[in-house]
C-alpha cells in the first residue's frame, strides 16, 4: 500500500502525517485483546490490560502520542541494554565480553544456562546476562549501584525516574528462578560473593517506572547517537551505542528474535510489564505499551504495531527500497516531500 504525505511536504505537514499514523496504530491494534498479563511476578498481575500507547520520538526531539502514552509501568527487560550500555562505558567492551557473549540464546528469557564451551551467559537481553552485568556494575559501585543505574535511566528519559516499591518486593520475594541464575553465575565466577545484594539491584532495575514517552525517548536518545534530544544530555557514548543496538538487533526480543530481525528488521527489547522500545538509527525511537504478552513474553500489541509501522515507514534495516533512513530524517529536518509505503 502506498500512502503519499500530502500537503507542501514540509516538516510541519510530515509531522502530521506521523501524528496521524500513530493514531491509526493505536485506533488499529486496540481490537487485539488475546495474549496474558505477566503473572510470575504477583504485582505485575495488577495492570490494566486495556492500557494501550504508541509514541515516536524523533532523533529530532518531536514526539507523537497516542493512547495511554503517561501511564506508569515497570521497565522490565527494557532496562537490560541501558546497563548493558552503563558496564561498556564504564569497563570496555572486553571486560564485559569476559563475562557475557552476545550470541542468541534461542531459548526463554529465564532460562538456567549457560553457553556450550565458554560457561558464560549467552548474552546481555536474557535474564543470566543481565544479572551478570548489573553484577559488574555492583563490584564496582557497591550501595550506589542503583542511583547510578536511576541516574543514568533518568537521563535518557529525560526526566526523573523512579521505582515501584510494590513491584520490586513482589519480585525480590519470589524471584526463585533469578536466584538459580544468580548463584549459578556464582558457581562459575562471573559475579561476586555478594550476588543477593547484586541481584537486589536487578530487582530494583526491572522495577523503575517508566511511561511509553519516556520509553520512545530512550529509544530515541540511542537513535540520537546517546545523547537525549529533548535534553541535549548526553547519556552514552557513541561507540557503546553501537553496541548495544547490535545485541538488540540480535537477542533484544528473546526467542522470538530471528522472526522479529526478519518482520521488523530494527533493534528492539521488551519487558514482561508491557513495553516494547525500538529504535531507528539516527531517527526515532519507537515505544508501544499494552501488558498482554504472548508465548515470548513480548507484548501481543506491541509485535503487531512495530510490524506494521517498520512496513508503512520502510524501516526494515535490510529492504533495498527501505525509505526509513532516509524518510523521517528528510522529512523531519529538511522537510522533503517523500511518501510512506
Ligand atoms: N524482572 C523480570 C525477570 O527477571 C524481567 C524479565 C523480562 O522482562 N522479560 O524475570
């Protein structure tokens, strides 16, 4: 289908043109209602399952909304690349390697493994891998581990983030299975002695409060080259972003990764509480929120909006008629006239 931007093709008249396409996203996919809420964490049991937001923020620093786009949530996994991203900046990338592969796991995010030949976690999107690097982070930081973490999430948000206390005990309580990663990562010496106190910070990481624009403005602050383009802070370095967006490219999705790279074609992670966050280099950054998820433990609404938008926008990394990387930024910064597929 080919949708031509109407008007004089000038960045106000593009900006309409996304305005109106995160609408239809939002109006289009509110009929999918199948897919659970997350459970295994008691809390999480507690959101509405009828929250549903879409928003893009540009790497510009524009933002389009639609739905329940300031209702709070817990980050869940989405927070995995942002630590990821904090151990690179602050130990470099062969140190982190030391302890973390990036390779897909192919397996359940929770799941109690660790890779065939070199006993490390098979990378930073999956539960073992995270907990390896807050871990990192936990060495190094000790009892500032978390307001460092907070400091750094509130950054790329752009605004002041906190945690949810009630989501946090839930978890801490009954977080078994991470306890099995903690002391299994334990037992090979990827982390400390003081794994309880490393893995509380875990607990606390998955529970910061987010909304979906502060999600689309993370996303966008990695599509910013790190630096938060509502803020102008620069949240991380350049090459650290690379980084990151390639294990999301491959892992960000857990076991649905492959058909995610093949569908979407962008970097992405999601959490169990709901959000989705893309990101399309240089140009936006893309959040869904809706707390049903399917088999994967990525959200039902939030796979089927960033399908369909990576088609409309053409931003599939790999489509040789892919208009996405051109597109946005044309439209947004220069204001051409260019059309949506
Ligand atoms: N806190 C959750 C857990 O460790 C995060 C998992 C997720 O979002 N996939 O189980």
């Amino acid at each position: 289908m080919t949708i031509r931007v109407s008007g004089d093709g000038s960045a106000g008249s593009a900006a309409h043109e996304l305005q109106l396409l995160v609408d239809e996203m939002h109006a289009n996919y509110a009929s999918v209602t199948d897919g659970e809420v997350a459970t295994y964490i008691p809390e999480l049991a507690t959101a509405n399952p009828d929250h549903f937001g879409v928003c893009i923020v540009t790497a510009s620093g524009h933002v389009f909304a639609a739905g329940d786009c300031d209702v709070p949530f817990t980050i869940q996994s989405v927070s995995k690349p942002f630590t990821f991203g904090m151990a690179l900046e602050e130990f470099g990338h062969e140190r982190v390697w030391q302890h973390v592969d990036v390779e897909p796991s192919g397996d359940a995010f929770n799941s109690i493994e660790l890779r065939n030949g070199t006993n490390r976690p098979h990378n930073p999107m999956i539960n073992s891998g995270a907990i390896t690097v807050t871990a990192l982070l936990h060495q190094h930081h000790g009892a500032a581990t978390f307001d460092h973490v907070l400091a750094c999430f509130s950054a790329a948000a752009g605004r002041q983030l906190s945690f949810d206390r009630a989501v946090y005990e839930s978890e801490r309580r009954t977080g078994h299975r991470n306890r099995a990663i903690a002391h299994l990562l334990l037992n090979f010496g990827l982390v400390a002695e003081d794994v309880e106190a490393a893995l509380d910070v875990y607990f606390r990481q998955c529970a910061i409060l987010v909304t979906c624009r502060d999600l689309a403005t993370m996303g966008a602050t990695l599509a910013n080259m790190g630096r938060n383009p509502i803020t102008d802070d620069g949240v991380f370095d350049v090459r650290c972003v690379k980084d990151m967006l390639s294990i999301m490219f491959t892992c960000g999705m857990y076991d649905y990764s492959g058909q995610w790279a093949y569908r979407v074609g962008v970097p992405a992670k999601s959490g169990v509480g709901g959000g989705v966050m893309a990101v399309v280099n240089r140009q936006i950054g893309i959040a869904t929120y809706s707390p049903k998820l399917d088999a994967h433990g990525n959200s039902r609404r939030g796979i089927e909006v960033c399908v369909d938008l990576a088609s409309r926008l053409g931003l599939h990394a790999f489509d040789c008629l892919n208009v996405g990387s051109s597109f946005l930024g044309g439209m947004l910064a220069e204001g051409s006239t260019t059309r949506v597929r």
